[in-house]
C-alpha cells in the first residue's frame, strides 16, 4: 500500500465479518481484505446483505486509487525577435468516469528537459529505463516532427506518473502548476484579483488531480483563491471556499493557516449576516491554545508571501 499523508485519527470497520466472501463478487473479496484501513464510522451489523454490498460499493468508489490520464492535443511555434520555438498543450484527465474539469497548460521542450533533470537527481535508479524524448538536429519546426515528439512527450509523462515516488515528488507536481501559481501570485500581489483568480482556479483543477494523495497541497491555493474573491467582494464565494478548506486544516492542524482562515471566515460571516458563534469559539481556543504557535498575520499577509 503506497504511504500516504495520514490524518491525526483512524477508525478500524469490522464489517467484513458480516458477509462473508462466499455471497460476494471476486471484486468485492479484494476489497474486504482491506475492509480494516477504510473509514467506515458505522456499525454493520444493523445492515441486511443487500444493503451492505451497496455500502462497500460507495466505500470502493471512495477509496479508489485516482489515476491520470496526460494528452498533449496540439502545439504551436511561438517566434520571437531572436528565438523560436514550440509550445505544447497538456491536458491531465482523471480516468474512470468521465471528467468535466479539463483545464490545458503550456509548456516548452526545455520545460520538460529541466523536469527531466530535476528529477534524475533524486530518482536516477526508479528513472534508468525512461529516456526524455531528444531534439532532431535539423526540422524541429516541421508538422511531422512536432506531431511525433507530441505523442512522444505524452508518453513521457505517462512513464513519470507510473512510477510512485515520481508522481508523488515536488518536481513532478510543480511542472504542472508553477508557471500558472506564480504568475497568479503576482497579478494578486498588484491588485489585478479577477486574472489572478483566473489562473488559481486553473491551478486549483490541476492541483486537486495530482495530490489526491496528500489533500493538504491545495491548501495555499484555495486561501489566495479566498483573498481574491473577499477583495473582488464576491464575500459568498469567498465563504464556501474558506469553508472549503477549514476541515483539511483542522484535521492535519496546519497551524500556519488555521487561525488566519478562522479569522477570515468569522469577518465574511458577519459580512453576510450568517450565524458564526462557533467559528468565533474555534478562533478564540485556537489563539488561546497553549502548545503550538498560532500565525498572527492575517490570511492576505500570509498568501502574498507565497513565490516571493
């Protein structure tokens, strides 16, 4: 089982003794062998037969590794007054079920050379069989050999993401978001929040299918994306996302953001007139609390620092 961000709590299901292997399906075996790692919360022994296969179903479906599809669909030569050169569209796909967030990126062939090198550097044995698609000494600008290095491109990153501590790396996932992040932080940092919001939401959909296995990543995004809305006084929008992202702070207690996100939450909620007694509580205990220390800036202080 790959290692993964663990929560700070865990429950142990004992349903699989209720039904046994004889009365399911070959898939649904599998998947009771590994019934004690998943989160159940509920007694199964209240449940009819029916009712607990339809439950282990939805449990399957929760738990199921997400895996990504890359395609590069087309490119364009970008000419400039003393260079040239071709610029790739990538598009990451969530597979099994149809997704409905495609988002495309650009990239340039020494955008994937230097992602190429960075990871050779911490991956040399999991990478000795993946060799980089290499430059043609001359037609690099023909339709042919743009066609042919697309396809060979996409099969690169398809290589990448098959290898577990690759997919899981900080180079891998900054390939696909950085160039959009740090161009959003600046924008935010001048002021232009509707742009900046713009390529965070992009970042955000492309985030959300890479780090399925640690949540905690998408944490400083949603928080610019929050900042942006407030100051576009999109105060509702800004809510829901906080909201968004309190429960995975909370839960991995990402100290340098609970009090800052409580805080802003607390000034929408009296913005819209909405009931905030708890999250007025939660912001006092946690400025209170004696162990740990609690960020005192506010949540647009701490979002500007980020790609400084």
């Amino acid at each position: 089982m790959e290692d993964e961000l663990e929560p700070h709590d865990s429950k142990t299901s004992t349903a699989k003794e209720t039904v046994s292997p004889e009365q399911s399906s070959p898939q649904q075996e599998t998947f009771f062998n590994n019934a004690e790692e998943a989160d159940v919360g509920f007694s199964a022994s209240c449940l009819t037969t029916a009712e607990l296969q339809q439950h282990w179903r939805a449990v399957k479906q929760e738990f199921r590794s997400i895996k990504l599809l890359f395609d590069i669909p087309s490119a364009r030569i970008t000419e400039q007054t003393i260079s040239k050169y071709v610029v790739y569209q990538i598009v990451v796909i969530r597979s099994g079920s149809y997704d409905c967030k495609r988002v495309a990126i650009e990239r340039r062939y020494s955008d994937f050379l230097h992602l190429h090198q960075e990871l050779l550097l911490d991956f040399s044995e999991e990478m000795e069989d993946i060799v980089m698609p290499r430059k043609k000494m001359t037609g690099n600008f023909s339709e042919e050999n743009i066609a042919e290095r697309r396809v060979a491109l996409r099969d690169y990153l398809t290589q990448l993401y098959s290898l577990r501590l690759v997919r899981k790396s900080q180079a891998f996932q900054a390939f696909f978001t950085r160039q959009e992040l740090k161009a959003a932080y600046n924008l935010l940092r001048g002021g232009r929040f509707s742009r900046a919001l713009e390529g965070l939401q992009t970042a955000l959909i492309i985030q959300e299918k890479l780090s399925s296995h640690n949540p905690t990543l998408v944490i400083p995004t949603l928080c610019a994306i929050l900042v942006c809305q407030r100051d576009l006084e999109d105060f509702d929008a800004a809510f829901q996302t906080g909201r968004r992202a309190l429960p995975t702070v909370r839960r991995y207690e990402l100290r340098q953001y609970h009090g800052p996100l409580l805080e802003a939450l607390v000034d929408l909620g009296y913005s819209l007139e909405l009931p905030v007694a708890q999250l007025q509580d939660e912001l006092t205990r946690v400025r209170d609390a004696p162990h740990g220390q609690v960020s005192l800036v506010s949540l647009k202080e701490l979002v500007v620092q980020e790609f400084v």
